[in-house]
C-alpha cells in the first residue's frame, strides 16, 4: 500500500466540500472562508486506550474519533463545519481497513454536515487517530464556555447517561458472560452456552452508545440560543466534567444524584458487577451528552427546545451556588466523591 495511492482513494470517497471551503483535501492545506467566529478543538484516539479492535468495526472506530470530537463543539453551541483529521497506520492494517475507518468517518460527517477537509497519514506502532474540528457561529458572543455560570442557575443534563460505562463492562467483563439484556434493556440470565457476543447484540442499546456515540450538536446550539450561561460535554465522566465547569466558573455545584436519568439497563449492570449505579453512571464517562447552566426563568424554553431539536429530554440536577467543587448528593444525605477519568493515569 503506497501513501499516495491511498489518498487518492480516500479523497474519491470524500463528499463535496461545504460552502466555507474554496480549496479542499489534495493541497498543501486546506483554504476555507468561514466569516463570523469559529470554533477549534483537537482530539485523539489511541488503540488501546480507546478502543480495541476486536471489539468495534474499523467503521466504528471511525465514527468514534468524528463524534467525539465533534462533541467538543456542541459544548460550544457551535455548527459543525470541517474536520481534519490524522491517521497513524500500523503494520496490520491494510488499505480496505483504512478505507473502512473513512467510511465510518464519512457517514457521520455527511449526517451532521461537516466537511472532511484534509488530514495526513503515517506510519505508526498502534492505530491511532487525531482529529481537528472546526465550529462555526454568527458571532464569538454566540458561542458558550465553561466559565459563565453563575450562582442561581439550573444545572441541566441533556439524555441518560451511563450506558456508555455500562456498555464496556458488557463488552469487557467476562463475568457478564451469562448476562443478557432483551429489546427493553430488562436483564435476564441466559443459559450457560450463551456467548457475550450474543449478549452484547441484545444489549445493543448500551453497547451502541460505548462504540458509535452521539455528538448532541443540535441539543448545543438550542442551549446556546436558549441562554445557556455555561457548557461542557461529558466525555470524562460527570463528576470530572461538573469539576471542570464548576473550576472555570469560579462557583460550587450542588447535584442531586437521585434526578439523574440513567439509560435503562444501567442499574442491572452495576448490580451485576457490585456497583452502585449511579457511581458508574457518574464517574464511567463517554456519555457525551452536555452539561449546562442555565438561568432557571429560561428551563421551560431550554427543554422545549431541546426536545424539538433532538428529541430528548433536558433534566434538571442541581444548581450553581456560590462556592467552589462538586457536592453529588445521593438519596438519603450522603455524598457521592465526584470522579472522572483522566487520561494521563
């Protein structure tokens, strides 16, 4: 496989560039003519810490690095616009595979409507993907970060979250062999030549959403327009992030663990591996859905707009108060220890 041979095949496969985009993948570099205020944010994959080939497609993988990164820009409120990307190609992966990871990449990118621009390839031990995506808004003022909330606001939560945690205890334990989850994520115990393979395709919902997350660009802008005072997507798990916004704000944040949606099947998982739930939902990560405050006089338009947007539910958790850290506060008065996952231990 030949570098230039490949990248003649990916860039057959790219779809049209976008309007912002006058020069696109095949230059020294992309030329693009954005306007307003944009939006920028890197992300990496690496195989082996993010994922593993033998339990995701090559497709998979590729619509995990867009969407993640992607997802940094619906914690801006941002519109999705044009990614880069960098792939590193290990000895074991041959063209048709990394034409299967653009695949998946390509897919998403045309659902959201973002514009493939460009990238490089190299040689690498590990498969690993690094990718740049750019946001766009009318105007810098439209776009929201972690450092406006203020004492008084709602503290809000697009979707469920944990099934991205309970997803890869399915996918990884194998105490969970004989465990199964049917259409409506209720747990049942299957016979002993059950194979995990089986369990995980019945179990697709909390599966799914650890191998093909969402990027809830459209929940992000409606908060956005909505007046959302501060913004972070949940990539490390709730505790961690809630720390994030709470540090970059300059304000303590007081969550009701009990509000919290939990995507169905999670309790059951936990119960099965000896965990409280809500500390897998909390602390597991790659939920990927957006953490905000808003003014309390704006909850009613914010969740309309949400559920008009994307169909799902904003759920109010707590609330900024005046302060510093994270109390997660579970039924009963006793305090959860907020935790995230960091990617350097």
């Amino acid at each position: 496989m030949g570098e230039f041979e490949l990248l003649g095949r990916i860039r057959e496969r790219l779809a049209a560039a976008g309007p912002r985009i006058q020069l696109g993948s095949g230059d020294d570099a992309a030329i693009s003519v954005p306007g307003g205020a944009t939006a920028t944010s890197v992300d990496a994959l690496v195989e082996g810490v993010h994922f593993r080939r033998g339990q995701a497609t090559l497709g998979q993988i590729g619509h995990k690095a867009l969407a993640t990164a992607l997802s940094d820009l619906a914690a801006m409120g941002a519109e999705a616009g044009e990614a880069y990307i960098a792939l590193g190609v290990p000895p074991d992966l041959d063209e048709d595979g990394c034409l299967e990871l653009l695949d998946g990449m390509a897919a998403l990118a045309e659902a959201t409507g973002t514009t493939l621009a460009g990238g490089d390839l190299s040689r690498a031990a590990e498969l690993f993907l690094a990718v740049t995506v750019v946001g766009h808004a009318p105007e810098a003022s439209a776009l929201v970060s972690r450092s406006g909330a203020s004492p008084g606001d709602a503290l809000v939560l697009t979707g469920e979250i944990g099934a991205a945690a309970a997803g890869l205890r399915l996918l990884e334990d194998s105490t969970l062999e004989t465990l199964s989850i049917d259409a409506d994520c209720r747990v049942e115990h299957t016979t002993a030549g059950s194979t995990r393979q089986s369990a995980a395709k019945r179990a697709a919902g909390l599966v799914g959403r650890q191998l093909e997350p969402v990027a809830r660009l459209g929940a992000g802008r409606a908060l956005a327009r909505a007046g959302a005072t501060a913004m972070i997507d949940l990539s490390d798990g709730l505790g961690g992030d809630a720390g994030h916004l709470a540090a970059s704000s300059g304000v303590g944040l007081r969550i009701e663990a009990g509000a919290l949606p939990l995507a169905p099947g999670v309790e059951e998982v936990a119960g099965a591996i000896g965990r409280d739930p809500i500390e897998l939902a909390a602390g597991g990560g790659e939920d990927y859905e957006l953490l905000a405050a808003i003014p309390a006089e704006k909850l009613g338009e914010a969740t309309a707009a949400v559920r008009g947007t994307e169909g799902i539910a904003l759920t109010r958790i707590g609330e900024v108060v005046a302060g510093e850290g994270v109390e997660l506060r579970l039924p009963g008065g006793r305090l959860l220890e907020p935790e995230g996952f960091d990617q350097l231990t």
